[in-house]
C-alpha cells in the first residue's frame, strides 16, 4: 500500500514540476504523425499520410489562456485517384488523353510550411485544450485534374489536446484541411480531407 501511495506521489509530483517548467518556457518542439482522407464525395479519392517537425513560442499567457505562434514543415505522401472522368470536360485540350492519365492511382508528395496560431485553455495541471488555425505555402510535385504541379497552399483548422506525462507532452488534433493555390495555376479545384494527428512535444 505504501508502495502504491508513493508511486502515485511521484507522478503528480512529476507531473506538477513538469507544468511548472512549462508555464516558465516559452518555446517548445515536437513532432507529429498524422493520415486522413477526402470528404466524402463521388468525383475522387484522396488519402494521405505526414511527418510535421512542430515549433512552438508562446506570446502571451493570462491565468485561463494561452496564446501561441506555430512553425511546422512538413512532409506529406498521398494517394490520389480520378473516379468522375466527366469531371475533365470536352472542352479541355486534350480531354480523352487527359482522362485517361487523371483516372489513374496517383503517388503524390507535398512539401509544406505551416505557420499557424493557437489559443490554448489549461484545463488540469498536465492537460489542456486548443483551437489552431495555420496556412503555409507547398510545392505538389503531380498534377492532377484538382490541382496543378507546383505551388499551392495548405489551410488547416484543428482542435486539439495536449496532456502531459512526467517530461513530455503528448498530442492529439483531429482537424480539417483544404489544399488550393489561388487560382495561381490553371486547376485550382483542390481537395478537402479530414485529418488525425498524433504527436509530442517538450519545453526548450
């Protein structure tokens, strides 16, 4: 019994140190894995799966929130595949040949670099929640009939939460995400994909 007491002691006492160290660092790191795939729709399928390197800086923190800024790169593979050829109209350049290509599974990679803004709620000493929206340029190394090969942006909305276990901080975001460039380039159609992201992070 004692044995017990005494381990549940030192992790709320772990826990506490570690909540203390945070509230005094202002920058943290983490990482994180995440996969999703398309909204459901009758056109194409899209599934994919990311690494993000996770820089965090806190600008302001009051007794309920706090406010924060994200730098996070990432690296994403996915799979994507053209179900409604009549979705490349007669009117293209080329259409017949177009679909044919587009209606293919497609292997793609995405280079991305998210800048974003969180506000985070404490809601225990080791756990809290948040709402996060980032935008970041990305480079699409295939095109498809969605979106053209090249430069695009990568827009994600997420809620989040964080609980922390002796010195590290685990993460979970589900979130949504919209990848378009503007009208930049000719097919700017896009997709939309919902998303899960597992990740940690630990005070610098």
């Amino acid at each position: 019994m004692c044995k017990k007491i005494f381990f549940i002691l030192i992790i709320v006492f772990s826990s506490m140190t570690f909540y203390a160290q945070d509230k005094l660092s202002k920058v943290k790191l983490g990482f994180d894995y995440g996969f999703g795939n398309e909204l459901k729709n009758s056109n194409y399928t899209y599934t994919n799966s990311y690494y993000k390197l996770q820089f965090y800086y806190t600008v302001k923190q009051t007794k309920s929130f706090k406010y924060e800024v994200l730098l996070q790169p990432e690296l994403n593979f996915a799979k994507h595949q053209l179900l409604n050829f009549y979705f490349v109209k007669p009117d293209d350049p080329n259409y017949i040949e177009k679909r044919e290509r587009y209606t293919k599974l497609k292997d793609i990679k995405e280079y991305v670099l998210n800048i974003g803004f969180l506000i985070r709620k404490p809601i225990f000493n080791t756990a809290s929640i948040y709402i996060l929206g980032t935008v970041g340029p990305m480079i699409i190394d295939t095109e498809t009939e969605r979106l053209s090969k090249g430069f695009a942006f990568s827009d994600v909305l997420a809620i989040g939460f964080t609980f922390k276990i002796n010195k590290i901080a685990f993460d979970i975001r589900p979130n949504f995400r919209h990848v378009s460039n503007a009208g930049l380039q000719s097919s700017n159609s896009g997709y939309n994909t919902k998303n899960i992201d597992f990740g940690f992070l630990f005070s610098l």
